[in-house]
C-alpha cells in the first residue's frame, strides 16, 4: 500500500450547499477511515480547499473513492488532485 494526498477545492458557499448531504459524507467517511483507507480529510480554514491523505494500491482506487464521494457528484468539491507522497517522517 501507498500514500496519497488529495488537494481540491469547495464551491462557493460550500457551508451551506454541504448541508443536505453532510451525514451521508462524513458516514462514508468513517467507514473509510475504520478500514484504514483514510488517514485524513477536511478543509482548510478558510474553506476554500480540502486537503486529505488515503493509503491505498494506486491513484486511480483513490480518485474512485474521491468521485464516488457524494461532495463530488453533488459539486461541492468542484476539483480534486491526487498525488503519490512520501512521508519523510
């Protein structure tokens, strides 16, 4: 297994056009993270970007993960970037 960081960014007005959708995503979410796939996910502050990092065999498995995400297919991610990564430490 490998590492990967997700880069992407929000819709305008992410907060509120999240919020029919937001327990189906973060449900997922959890699962994902309980099989170990997710290590971590969210937005950054100004929440304009999520920023996430998956273990798993390749980018393609990743980015199927990311588009069958109910953000995705709902447009409140409107890109999504996934790079392989080396944790240094």
């Amino acid at each position: 297994m490998d590492r990967f960081v997700l880069w992407g960014t929000y819709c305008e007005n992410a907060e509120e056009k999240r919020l029919p959708f937001r327990d189906e995503h973060l449900n997922r979410l959890s699962i994902l993270k309980s099989n170990g796939i997710l290590i971590t996910l969210g937005p950054t502050k100004c929440t304009r970007y999520v920023f996430g990092i998956f273990e798993a065999i390749s980018v393609e498995e990743v980015k199927k993960l990311l588009h069958d995400d109910i953000y995705w297919k709902e447009g409140i991610w409107t890109s999504l970037e996934v790079y392989p990564w080396t944790q240094a430490f």
